[in-house]
C-alpha cells in the first residue's frame, strides 16, 4: 500500500509508513505471505549454548549462566521459547543444574542428545523435560557417518525417542542433514513414524529440519532436497505436522541463513533454531539477532520481544573475546555509522533519508558519521545532534552546519589531523572531548 505524506510541488510525496515505520523495524506484509504465515505462532529457538559453544570454544560456567541472562532478557517473555544444552561434562550439568534454579519460563531448557539411550539417562538425571534428539537423516550421514542401513538408523532413532516419551519427556527430532536427504524415501517415512509415536504417547514431537551444510535456498520453485520451502510445505501437507511443531534450523556455509530461516517461517515453519550473532560451525548458523528484529517485523511490537537488550548481546560476546565485523548488522561499529557526505546530508536533512529504522528508538543505540577532515561541518552537526542533543536542551534540540559552535568544531578537527598527520577517524569519546569546549556538559552527562 502506498502511505502518501505530504505533497512536494504538484507531486504526492509516498513514504509507506505502513511498512517503514522508523520508531519500529520494517514490517513484512502483503501478497501471499499470509497463505501459510501465521504470525501469531512463530517465535525464536536457541542454540548458542550447544551449536555456539561446539562451533566456537568452550564456554565456563559463568559464561553460560550469563548468555542465558541475556537471552531471557532478549525474548524472555515469549519469543524465545527454548535454548539447547549439552549434559556431556560436569560443567554442562551443572549449567542446567543452575538454569532450573532460575525459574525462568522462557527460554525453556532443552537437552541436546544422540539417540543413545546413555544420553538419555543423562536428561534423566538433569530432570529436564524437554530433549533434542539428533536423527541424521540424509544417506551421506546414515551412509557413511554411522555405517548402517537407513532402516537400522531409523530404528535407532525411534527406540530413543519412544523411551522418552514413556518417561513424559517431549522430543524435538533434528532431522540432520535435510536439504541433502531424499524426501520420498528418508524424510516423509521417518516423520510418519515420528507422528504415530506422537499419537500414541499424546505428546508432541517437533521436527527440526537442519540445512546442516547451509545448502537449502529460499524458493518456493525449488524442489526437495534444497529448497526450504518445498520441505517445510511436504512436512506440514504430507506427514501432517502442525505448524507450531515445525522447526528449521541454518547454516551459513553460502550465505543464506537469513533469507532461509525466513522462508521458512513464510512457508509455515513456526519455530526458528538460531544462535547469538551467528556463532556455531564453519561459517556459523542464523543470527538469533538479527530474526528478532523480523520478528517483530512480522508479529508487530507486541512486547514479547526486547529488542533494546541486543546491544547488550554484543558487549556480552566482546567481553568473552568475539571479534564482531566492522560491517555486521545491527551491532557492528559501522552499522549505524555513515561516511559518504552526501548520505550524512540527507541524514541531516532527515534521518529516515538513510535509515531502514531509528536505531535509538528501536535498539537504545545512536546512528552516527565517522568523523575525518572530509567529513564536513554537515557531519559534525549530525554528530553533535545524535551523541549531545538530549543532553544539552532535550529532544527538540537541533544544531546547523552554519551553528559558529559547529564550525569551531571542524576547524578544530582539521587542526588536530593536520598536526598528528592522522588517517584513522575520530572515535567518539574524542569527539565528546572537542564537543565539551563548546557545548558545556555536566560531568554526570556521558555520551550514549
């Protein structure tokens, strides 16, 4: 739908508010979305304790105790429904020994297991209720990893899965490796087994489809094993699985898992498995991150998620030694930060000129320039209104790029580069303390 605003001359000025509302994240809307979307029913899962940790190092226990804050912060009230844990070493168990004591509804604590009955008496003694259960599913896994026939694998699997629905244990099956399984013959047979053991125990099993080598792509026109959409749709449509069961979990390895992990929630697919900033195996998995800010694309802000707390998610993981990309999305230091001139005029100008949304509205973080003698008085002023403004006169205060205070400023910075015969841009604590001389700050104000 087209959002006119006001009108430029004899021309309608169209800004689609509807979609780009700026105090919130873009909204997914339209067309055929809503022929297998249902909104209300999708929600985040988490891996970063068990795919995370096995992906990039071992985590203490602190740590772990410390993610898990985070992502309760996060998506504590409803979007993030579970996390996974190992319950391999002391520690692991001790995790979900400490997780329990917290009390928190969400995310809910899942055990991460092979089908081995060993590891299930480890879920046993945890007292978790809730088990992911690894079932390989393509022929290179069951082949050539495990040594034994499908059938064998399958039987394998199920054997685990109905002990632990005996003991009241819900399961989520991980059908690893999908995008590379035949769907006739090892997907669809497995699933219908898994549904009768659901039926008969009265207790759901949820099926997680893994692009285990991040192969799967995002189109409905794609046929099985890759396409995403077309497995999630034979899922739902032939073994029967409802929707809210359904889960899909991404690799990076092409560059995909973004675009998957939504075309999966498109096609029907509930439930997203996703990790903090992408960490996990090889090029790592669906940034958990980055899904939030879709999902309240999708759903709207209906507060159960927090997107304020993502900030927070990159200080955690810079504090454990994370090297975030300059250019990452949404925490990196360059996200919010412009360089060219003519984008730091239009952000003068007007903020939704360069922006998908207003980050300090939606994320607690100030968009910003970097600042260079090429950068422009332009750019010392946007600098000064996005880092100072509210604290020197509050939300309706403003500087020009002709402000004298503004040009006293550059001028300034043009001295000091030229002096130290520097190339880096200025960070912004230097910033703040040329900015100080001219714009007198109490020293309990600090820049956000």
């Amino acid at each position: 739908m087209n959002c006119r605003g006001d009108s430029v001359g004899d021309e309608d000025v169209r800004l689609f508010h509807e979609v780009f509302p700026f105090d919130s994240p873009p909204r997914i809307a339209g067309g055929r979305l809503s022929t297998y979307l249902k909104p209300d029913s999708i929600r985040l899962t988490d891996t970063t304790l068990r795919d995370g940790q096995q992906g990039w190092r071992n985590f203490t226990l602190d740590e772990c105790l410390r993610i898990y804050e985070v992502l309760n912060e996060l998506g504590g009230r409803g979007a993030i429904v579970s996390t996974e844990l190992f319950l391999y070493t002391p520690k692991d168990r001790e995790v979900a020994k400490r997780i329990l004591e917290l009390g928190y509804e969400y995310p809910k604590p899942l055990a991460w297991i092979r089908s081995a009955l060993e590891d299930l008496r480890l879920v046993l003694d945890t007292r978790l209720d809730g088990v992911v259960v690894l079932t390989s599913i393509s022929d290179y896994q069951i082949k050539f990893k495990l040594g034994i026939t499908r059938s064998k694998a399958f039987d394998k699997y199920l054997m685990v899965i109905e002990e632990a629905l005996k003991r009241g244990i819900e399961v989520t099956a991980t059908l690893e490796d999908a995008t590379r399984a035949d769907l006739s013959t090892n997907i669809v047979p497995f699933v219908n087994k898994l549904m009768k053991l659901s039926s008969k125990y009265g207790l759901p099993i949820r099926v997680k489809i893994d692009d285990t080598l991040g192969v799967g792509l995002p189109f409905p026109e794609v046929p099985p094993p890759r396409g995403v959409p077309s497995l999630i749709r034979a899922v739902i449509e032939e073994c029967g699985v409802p929707n809210e069961w359904v889960e899909f979990h991404g690799h990076n390895d092409l560059g995909l898992a973004v675009a998957n992990h939504l075309a999966a929630w498109v096609y029907g697919a509930s439930l997203s498995n996703c990790t903090l900033l992408g960490i996990g195996e090889r090029a790592g998995n669906c940034p958990l991150e980055v899904m939030l800010i879709h999902y309240v694309g999708i759903r709207g802000n209906d507060g159960t998620a927090n997107l304020k707390a993502i900030p927070k998610v990159a200080s955690l993981m810079k504090s454990m030694g994370l090297k975030i990309p300059e250019f990452y999305p949404l925490v990196g230091e360059n996200a919010f930060k412009t360089k060219a001139g003519i984008n730091i005029d239009g952000l003068l100008k007007n903020p939704e000129v360069y922006l998908p949304f207003n980050p300090e509205e939606v994320l607690g973080v100030p968009y910003t320039v970097a600042i260079t003698p090429y950068s422009g008085r332009v750019a010392v002023a946007l600098w000064i209104n996005a880092h100072i403004g509210r604290l020197v006169s509050g939300n309706g205060f403003r500087v020009s790029k002709d402000d004298p205070r503004v040009k006293a400023v550059y001028w300034e910075i043009i001295r000091l580069f030229e002096k130290k015969q520097r190339k880096e841009p200025l960070t912004d604590e230097e910033m703040l303390k040329i900015v100080r001389k001219y714009f007198p700050l109490k020293e309990t104000q600090v820049i956000k």
